[in-house]
C-alpha cells in the first residue's frame, strides 16, 4: 500500500539553513517526518467509530481494498468442487456428492437437506454424474439405497445408470416409480429377476455413481446398506 506524507515529509532547517535569510556555517536540520505508525495513530478517532475511512486520502482509497469475504460460486457439491460428504459415513445428501455436467441442485422443502439434484428438463443427457464417497469401516456385501422422485413425465423421468467405483463402466440401467420423494434399493432393472443390486465391499473409501438416464429423475440421497458379512 502506498502512501503520502504530505508536507511533514519534509525537513525543516533552521534559519540559517537552505532558503534562509543568512547562511551560518553549520546548518541543523531537523527530521519532523512522522514516525511509520504515526500516521496510524492519526486515524484511531475513525476506527474507534467505525467510521468509513473513504475519502481519507486519494492514496488511500487507491490502495484499500475489499474485506468482504470470497462468495462461493455454488453449493457444497457443485459441478467442479469437491465432495463434502461426511467423512466415516455411509449416507451422503446428493447435493453434498460430486457434481458433473448439466446436474444441478434445487432448493426443495421435501427433500432432505437443502435440496434435491436432477439434469433439467429438456437438457438431455450426456456423461452426467453424482459422484458420491462412501466410506465402508467393515468388509461385508452391501446394497445402494437412496432417496429420489420421478420427474413430471412419470415414466420418462424415473431411470439413472449406476456404477461403483465406475464398474461397470456401462452402468446399471436403474429405474422406478413415484413422483414424490420415497426410499428405494437400487436394483438392475435389465436384470431378468430384478433382484436388489449387490456389491462385496472392502474397507475403504468406495464411489457410489448416479449417471443421467433421463433427464427430469430427482436424486436426494445415497447410502450404502451392509446386508451381510
């Protein structure tokens, strides 16, 4: 930061000094700069206030800066940031998971947390994911259970592709029913048996994925279920 002393940043001679009106043989000069936090001192009656200190001086409102803190550019989970599921936990709100591509959170006082993610009408689908880590303290087999909505086209907007730790690398085709929020176990709907979807699990941190099917399906919630040893 810069800046200005004005005219105390001067020295000042005696009389006999440079520009005086005789010259003596040894001329005494004295520095009356202010000292380096005397200037601070100058300004403890508008701290103390709380008062603007804008329009001090132009060096200073030339060097001040903002103190307003950084705003972030979306929630927790948003597309490009960082997880921030709990760590140690099996269970994680979808807005919280790894955002990508057209999924975005939406504010909703039925879902859980601050809100559900969902690929908006009409955007169509293309390699978008939540990414959820989960982490697993026992080794045993376990099942996805999660917390969604279809979309206003039943029927069209109840599917995504499901994946841990990206196997397969196509995707589970995944789909239900129900336009309002409820609990379901995640199953392989191409599947002859439909059965509940399995997985054996090491200790570890595991990627549970939701990949866009069908653009309008509402994700809320993922959890890992230990079903068995």
């Amino acid at each position: 930061m810069t800046s200005s002393l004005g005219p105390a940043g001067a020295k000042r001679c005696g009389a006999g000094g440079e520009g005086g009106a005789a010259s003596l043989p040894h001329t005494t000069c004295v520095d009356v700069r202010l000292p380096r936090w005397g200037r601070w001192i100058a300004l403890l009656p508008a701290l103390v206030c709380a008062c603007s200190l804008e329009g001090l001086s132009d060096a200073w409102d030339a060097s001040s800066t903002s103190t307003e803190l950084p705003t972030s550019t979306g929630g927790a989970g948003a597309t490009g940031g960082g997880s921030d599921c709990l760590p140690g936990s099996l269970a994680c709100e979808a807005e919280d998971c790894n955002l990508s591509g057209s999924f975005v959170e939406v504010p909703d006082p039925m879902a859980h947390g601050t809100g559900y993610v969902v690929v908006p009408e009409e955007s169509d689908c293309d390699d978008d994911r939540v990414e959820c880590p989960l982490d697993v303290s026992e080794a045993g087999t376990y099942q996805i259970k999660a917390r969604l909505a279809a979309g206003p086209l039943e029927g069209e907007d109840s599917s995504f592709w499901i994946r841990v730790d990206f196997e397969p690398s196509e995707g589970y085709r995944y789909e239900f029913t129900g336009t309002e929020f409820h609990f379901d176990y995640v199953n392989d709907s191409e599947s002859d048996t439909t059965n509940l979807l399995t997985f054996a699990l090491e200790p570890g941190t595991h990627i549970v994925s939701f990949a866009c099917r069908e653009d309008g399906s509402k994700l809320d919630s993922v959890e890992l279920v230990r079903i068995s040893p």
